[in-house]
C-alpha cells in the first residue's frame, strides 16, 4: 500500500465512527431479560399445583395411550 492509498484510505474512514463494544452492557442486559422471563414465568403458574413424573412411564408411554412395544 503506498502512502497515497493510505491518506485515501484515512479520508474514508475518517467519516466512520465505530463505538467500541459494550460487552458488560450486554451481557447485563441478557441476565436481566433472564430474570424477567423466571419472574413471569413464575407468576403464571399456579403454586398449588405440583407436577410429578414416574420416569419409567413417562419414557415408555405411545402418544395415542397404547401400550408400547419394548425391544429386547
């Protein structure tokens, strides 16, 4: 690059202005629509209601409520 690409090159970006990153602003931004969606998330529910799930049923049951076919 010779030095009158490098002064054209000046003149061109000299009308840029890039911000630098804000990574903490970010980030903050990203736990606070975190906790937001937890704080929703949790009024929404309903506290009475508890759900409990039989593992072994659960892995093993067919979508329409027929029993399924275990390979062994």
């Amino acid at each position: 690059m010779t030095r009158r690409d490098q002064e054209l090159l000046d003149r061109q970006l000299r009308g840029l202005h890039i911000q630098p990153r804000r990574n903490g602003t970010l980030m903050l931004a990203i736990v606070a629509v975190f906790l937001a969606g937890i704080c929703l998330g949790s009024l929404r529910s309903e506290a009475g209601e508890t759900v409990h799930f039989n593992a072994t049923e659960t892995a093993l049951s067919a979508p329409g409520g027929s029993n399924p076919t275990v390979l062994r």
